[in-house]
C-alpha cells in the first residue's frame, strides 16, 4: 500500500507539472463553452420586460411579403410569385415594343414632313396606330369618279410617297376602299373590283421606279365595307373614298411574310408531288 500510495502521488505530481506548463487559449475555451450551452442549454436569467424570444412558426411557413389586414382572426398575406426568367422576358418584351413604337411615330414624323404640302392641300393624310404607318390618299385628285385610272397631276405625289417609303422597312399594305353607293359598269361589276382596281394601279406606279422590291407588297380591296364616317353626306362618302398605304412593323410584317413563305412552300410541295 505504501508503494502504490507512493507511485499515485508521484503520477499526480506529474500531471500537475504538464498542466503548469501547458497555455490556455481563452477563445478557444470560450467558444466550447458557448457551443455546450447550446447543445445541452443553461439556466440564463429573463428580464420580465423583455420582448420573449422563440423560433417564428410564420417566418418558416409562409414566405415575404406585405401582410394585410383581413376580417378574420388568422394570418393571411398576399405574394407574387413570377419566375424571375419569366420577369426577365417580359421586360425585355416591353422595351422592345416601347422602343419600336417610338421608331414608328418618329418614322411618322418624317412622313409627314415629307409629305406636309400635300397634307394641308387635303390630298393625303398621315398617322401612326399601334405597329404601323397609315398613308391615305383621297379620291380627290387622284381617281376620276368611278374610274381606277390615276390622274396625271397626281403622279409627282404618288413619287414623293414613293420616296418616302423606299427609306422605310416593312410590309406595304395597300388598299382601296369606296363608299355605299352601288356602281355596275362594263368594267367594274361591284365596289369590290374598284376598290381592288385602284389599289392595283398605286402599287404598279410605285412599282414602276424600281426601287421597292415587289416581295414587300401586297393588296388590299374592301369596297364600302370599312368606312371611316357614316355614309350619310357627300363630305362623308368623298372621305370613305380612299387608298391606303400602310406599312407594317414589326411582329405583323414578319407573321405576313411567313405566312406567304409558307404558301409558296407548300404550292411548290404540291407541284413536286404527283398524285398517286
């Protein structure tokens, strides 16, 4: 007993000189004793006024966003939620139809400056509605009555318009419209065919300095079917007697475009196939 007694304290005296000698890290000791009082927690003393600190059940259910007072006892919020991809492309959608629609009214602009002599005359007019530019051209001055032959004297204006539309990009629509009056001649059987007519016979002027290429045209005839005032006073059928030229922008020129590359394909389609 004596020699066991003996060795006990001289391995005690042995760990009391290593642990002299060893240094102890304050941080350290510290954060081991902050991360056991949160694995196995500690008595800590609650100041009464205190706000009570606890995990939210609301915070973890329900996602940000602005709560609104409801009639009912509960917790209701309202969010949105757009795919942030979805958000991206709309704004992007949106910029490029503000700035198109800008490109056409400036483009409008410059129409009518072009054109602004025979604008105040009343022999043509000028706007922009949504994705495209409207020239209209009044019967007077240009068409003898019921006939789709152009005037001379209109010539020198149809080649100004013409200019005009050779800096420009996009389909042209041309159109021809009458009034409610019904016409039957050798030539013409219905409003249908003069209105057809004159618009045929604007685009092969403007055809005729070969500049525009002829792929950007197309026709338009829509007789008395499309007025712009009620047909109930010679100021107003002289109006609805018109040819339009409008020139489409955008997604409209492209979907008209594609639609006649799809024509064209499937007529060539039929003609490669014989019949069985």
């Amino acid at each position: 007993m004596a020699t066991f007694a003996d060795l006990m304290a001289l391995l005690l005296c042995f760990f009391v000189l290593l642990l002299s000698f060893a240094e102890i890290d304050a941080i350290k000791y510290k954060m081991v004793v902050r991360s056991l009082d949160a694995a196995f927690g500690v008595q800590r003393e609650v100041i009464a006024d205190a706000i009570p600190k606890g995990t939210s059940i609301i915070a973890q259910e329900f996602s940000p966003g602005e709560p609104r007072p409801t009639p009912l006892n509960v917790v209701q919020q309202e969010t949105t939620d757009i795919p942030q991809d979805e958000l991206k492309v709309t704004m992007e959608a949106e910029a490029i139809m503000e700035a198109m629609a800008e490109q056409i009214r400036q483009e409008a602009e410059e129409f009518k400056e072009a054109l602004a002599e025979e604008i105040e005359q009343g022999l043509i007019s000028v706007e922009n509605l949504h994705n495209r530019i409207i020239i209209r051209i009044q019967e007077q001055g240009s068409f003898q009555s019921g006939d789709a032959a152009l005037s001379p004297a209109f010539m020198p204006i149809l080649k100004k318009i013409h200019d005009v539309l050779a800096e420009t990009e996009g389909m042209i629509a041309v159109a021809g419209h009458t009034d409610d009056v019904p016409i039957r001649t050798a030539r013409f059987r219905s409003n249908w065919e003069l209105s057809t007519s004159r618009a045929t016979s604007v685009v092969h002027e403007l055809l005729s300095y070969e500049q525009i290429p002829a792929k950007r045209f197309f026709l338009e005839g829509y007789a008395d079917t499309q007025p712009l005032a009620p047909n109930d006073s010679a100021e107003n059928r002289a109006k609805n007697r018109r040819v339009e030229i409008v020139v489409l922008k955008g997604l409209q020129g492209e979907l008209t475009r594609s639609v006649d590359e799809l024509m064209r394909e499937n007529t060539a389609l039929e003609t490669e196939v014989s019949p069985l």
